[in-house]
C-alpha cells in the first residue's frame, strides 16, 4: 500500500486581524498573528499541503453585549 502525502490546514483568525477593535488590543494582534502565521506557511510548507484562514466578522448575540459598549 502507498502512503499519500498532503493535507491541509485551516487556522480560524477574525475580521479583527485587519480591523481595529477598540479595548481589544490583544485580541487584534494574536489574530494579526496567525494570519502571518498561515501566509507564511503557505510558502513553506511542502507540495500537497493546503493552508488557509478564514476570518469571520462579529455576530450579535446576547454575550456579545460587551463588544458593543466594552466600558459598562
């Protein structure tokens, strides 16, 4: 039996890694950081690996209430 190399990775970041999100200034950079993280990688890793980043926007929701007014 052969083995087949490859595979692929799939690194969830934010719309924050290119936004400003006041109050959350540490949040912004871990995920400005895995979306270097992912392009670099990109260019490193071997034929057959596949890597991607999705990075979704903030949805509303009840424990979401903070992101709206973070002082209160």
């Amino acid at each position: 039996m052969q083995v087949k190399a490859g595979g692929k990775v799939i690194n969830i970041s934010s719309v924050h890694e290119e936004l400003p999100f006041p109050h959350f200034a540490s949040y912004c950079a871990s995920k400005g950081g895995v979306k270097m993280l992912t392009r670099n990688l990109s260019s490193n890793l071997p034929s057959g690996i596949t890597i991607n980043n999705i990075a979704p926007g903030a949805i509303e929701h009840h424990h979401t209430k903070l992101l709206n007014d973070p002082v209160s």
